[in-house]
C-alpha cells in the first residue's frame, strides 16, 4: 500500500474514532447521564481510547498524529476531572461545586470533539493542547 492510501485509511479510523468519542458524548447528552461519565465509562469512548492507542504508532510524523494525541488526551483529562467531580460529590457543599464543574467539563469535551472532527475534516492539525 503506498504512503499515501495508509494516510487515507488511518484518517478513516480516525474519523471512526471521532464519531465514536461523538456517540458517548450524545449519550450524555440524552440520558440522565453526564456527558462526563457517558464519556469516560461509556463503550464508545473506552472502544475509541483503546483504538487511539492501537493507531497512534501509525500516525506518526503525520498531521494526525495531533488528533491521535488529542483524543487520548481528552479521555484522560476528563477522567482526571471525572474523579475530582466524584470527589466532590462526596461532600453536600461539593456537590454545589461538582455539579456545575461537571456540566463545564462535558461542555469542554463536546467542544473537543466537534473541534477536532473540523480540522481532521479539513486535513488540519490541532493544537498541542
């Protein structure tokens, strides 16, 4: 296969990934969960974060190699909020934080979503962050 039909098919499995990071976030979005927890303990998205990892060596040296990185990263960070979340919520007066920054996350994860899928749409790299 040459360079360029494996960039092709990588971008496909790329936009799988998005569509399933997609998935969860709807999820969340339309059932009692929050878009946070169908997000990171959803099938869709542990199915996605396990294929990022499969791929990532694949995407090396290439634009998507950004999107790879974001994805993961995306997963990670929100679990990292999700746990902090559930900490709070622990507490009566945590709960009056959790909720909100719960909601914010869950902003901040279809945010990353959606931007992402644009610039693979666009054959554009996303930011290092």
């Amino acid at each position: 296969m040459t360079a360029d039909g494996n960039l092709e098919g990588l971008r496909a499995w790329t936009h799988l990934i998005y569509g399933l990071h997609a998935v969860a976030v709807v999820i969340g979005i339309t059932s009692a969960a929050f878009i946070v927890t169908a997000f990171v303990f959803g099938v869709p998205s542990i199915v996605a974060v396990i294929l990022n990892y499969l791929k990532r060596s694949e995407a090396a040296g290439t634009f998507l190699e950004s999107h790879f990185r974001w994805q993961i990263r995306t997963f990670w960070f929100t679990l990292l909020w999700c746990v902090a979340g559930a900490v709070l919520f622990a507490t009566v007066i945590g709960a009056l934080v959790a909720v909100p920054m719960l909601v914010c996350v869950g902003i901040w994860v279809a945010y990353r979503v959606i931007r992402g899928w644009l610039a693979l749409k666009d054959g554009k790299p996303v930011p290092a962050l």
